[in-house]
C-alpha cells in the first residue's frame, strides 16, 4: 500500500470469492492464492492477469510453496492436502 495516500500500489483480479490464502516464491517474481471458489491461481509480480488457475473440488484453506519452489501444496474444506 501506498502509505501516505492510503492506497494499494496494484491489485490482482481473478478470483471469485473469499481469498484466503497467498504465499510468494523466495525471490518475489511471483505468488500464489488459494481462495474459497477452488481454485489456486499462479501470478506474476510483472504481468497482469493470472498465469495458471488450479481447480480444486472443495474450498481452498491454505497454499504452501514445497522448499523445492516447484511445486504448490494446498489444505482444502474437505480436509485433503
């Protein structure tokens, strides 16, 4: 946010409810987002739009980046990792 007018620098638009989940790569080029309309979405950082879009059969909880950097963990409504 843009701390002396009180305003976000950008916003990423894609999902279409809650996000409730967002994790960034080590170096900060791009992040993820899961959200409870089942998705996990891949963006990044220098474009806009996202770059992939995972579905998921149930609401997304968490979203975790394996050590790796490769490859994206989730926790969903049903209990499933």
């Amino acid at each position: 946010a843009n701390a002396s007018q009180n305003m976000p620098v950008t916003t990423y638009d894609g999902h279409t409810s809650n996000v409730t989940s967002i994790v960034f790569e080590q170096e900060g080029k791009w992040f993820c987002t899961g959200s409870e309309d089942n998705t996990v979405k891949v963006w990044d950082c220098r474009a806009t739009g996202f770059q992939l879009c995972l579905e998921n059969n149930s609401q997304v909880h968490s979203v975790a980046l394996h050590p790796n950097q490769g490859e994206i963990v989730l926790g969903d409504h049903s209990g499933k990792v």
